[in-house]
C-alpha cells in the first residue's frame, strides 16, 4: 500500500506506548493539547489539536473549556504524574517539548480526548507514531458525533460553496482543477479556488506519482484554512489528510 492512500488501522483501543521516555509532574494545564511542568517545561501533546481558548480578543471555540478540564481530570487520577514518550522532533518551533502523554497507569491523553470528541487527530511528521490509532479513534468519534463532530465547520463542506471568510480547522471534498510542481511546493488547486501546498520537504511522504495524476479527480482534504484575497488555502502536511473520494 502506498503512502498516499492512507488506510487507519488500530494498533489497539486505547494507543499503548511500547516504552517511556521520562516520568514528570505537572504544574499547570494551559488548554487541552498544552501543559507545562514543574520543571517550567511546555509540553505540546503529539497527534492532536483541540479547539482555542479565547485569546486576542477572539471567543473561545466550541469544545475548548471542556478539552481543557478533561485533560485536567486526567492529571487529577495520579496525582499530575505523567509518563512522556518523545517524538522524532523533539521540540516545535515555539520551543515546547513535543511528547505523547501518558498517565501513571499507561492510559493514554490524546487517546481519551480524541474518544470524547475533544480533539482532531492530526499528523505533523515526521512525529507519526500513533497517527494511525489517532484516527481509528477519531473515526469512531466521528460516527458518534460526539463532541466537535456534533458541529456544522467540522462536517464535509465542497470546496466550491466554502465562504469568502471561511477558516480554521475544516474537511473540505471538492474537484482537482489542476496541479503544479514549483520550485518549493507541489501545488493542488479545487474548484472554488482551494489552493493546496505540500512542501518540498514534505514530499518524501507522499506517494509523487499519484500525486501528479490527481488532476480531475475528486478528493477529501482536511487542515487549516486560511482566506486570502479571491480564494483559501491549506498547508497539507501528511498523506492521511488527503483522501481520494470514489
């Protein structure tokens, strides 16, 4: 199976980690993908992102206040001891400590969060590790429409009836009008004027053959979306947020 046509399996039901890397406390809990230690570290959860707590000057997104105070309640269970497993990349660019998260009993954050509807399962790599039982668990959330899942912008939308100020996380379907090999970027254009970057440096994930014979096909993206003058775009990352629609 090639790496573009990305198909979820459950490696098991709740993401176990086959090792630990380290043993911490936490001091505080900022929003429900992002904590900090008592040594003062910031540690950004892997493979998730849970919606926004209100910040310069714009409201909380749906879900945020509940994300936050599961992940909260977690800590609680073990008394803010937490299990760390590192990432390829151990660190972003704002300097947090990239980790999947585990509780003292070996129960995994992101998973629970992802099974709540609290958080969308979303691959950076190369910190892929447990991208596909992130999104077995996201999928069965899905069904459920449990949490964000309940929420029109987390539904299909066509890429063609997307608004001028439409942005944010979104899974968009829409029809390839063309793409196009620059110097930097492979680029997918959708009907609508969605414009899709894969980086250079990013390429090495996908499968570039398939990729070139996209055009005229219809596909499923999902990512944040940006508006721009006349139109949107998205920074595709990994092939799992790509999916071809038959």
């Amino acid at each position: 199976m090639s790496a573009f046509f990305y198909a979820p399996t459950a490696l098991a039901f709740d993401c176990p980690a086959d090792h630990f890397d380290e043993t911490a406390l936490v001091k505080s809990v900022h929003d429900g993908d992002t904590l900090k230690l008592n040594d003062g570290r910031k540690i950004r959860l892997i493979g998730i992102n849970t919606p926004e707590l209100a910040r310069d000057n714009q409201a909380a997104q749906a879900y945020a206040h509940q994300a936050r105070n599961s992940l909260i309640q977690l800590i609680k269970q073990t008394e803010q001891k937490i299990q760390l497993v590192y990432g390829v990349d151990r660190q972003d660019k704002y300097k947090r400590t990239l980790a999947h998260i585990y509780l003292a009993n070996g129960q995994n954050m992101q998973a629970r969060l992802i099974s709540q509807g609290l958080a969308t399962a979303f691959t950076t790599p190369p910190n892929d590790r447990m991208a596909s039982c992130y999104r077995m668990l996201e999928k069965a959330a899905m069904q459920q429409q449990l949490g964000i899942w309940s929420l029109a912008d987390y539904q299909i939308q066509p890429s063609h009836q997307l608004t001028k100020n439409a942005k944010g996380f979104r899974r968009i379907e829409g029809r390839v009008r063309q793409t196009h090999l620059s110097k930097k970027s492979f680029w997918i254009n959708l009907h609508g004027d969605v414009n899709i970057r894969i980086a250079s440096h990013d390429l090495k994930y996908f499968d570039n053959a398939e990729l070139s014979q996209l055009k005229h096909k219809n596909i499923r993206i999902r990512g944040w979306l940006h508006p721009e003058k006349n139109s949107h775009f998205i920074n595709l990352r990994h092939p799992d947020a790509l999916q071809l629609v038959h």
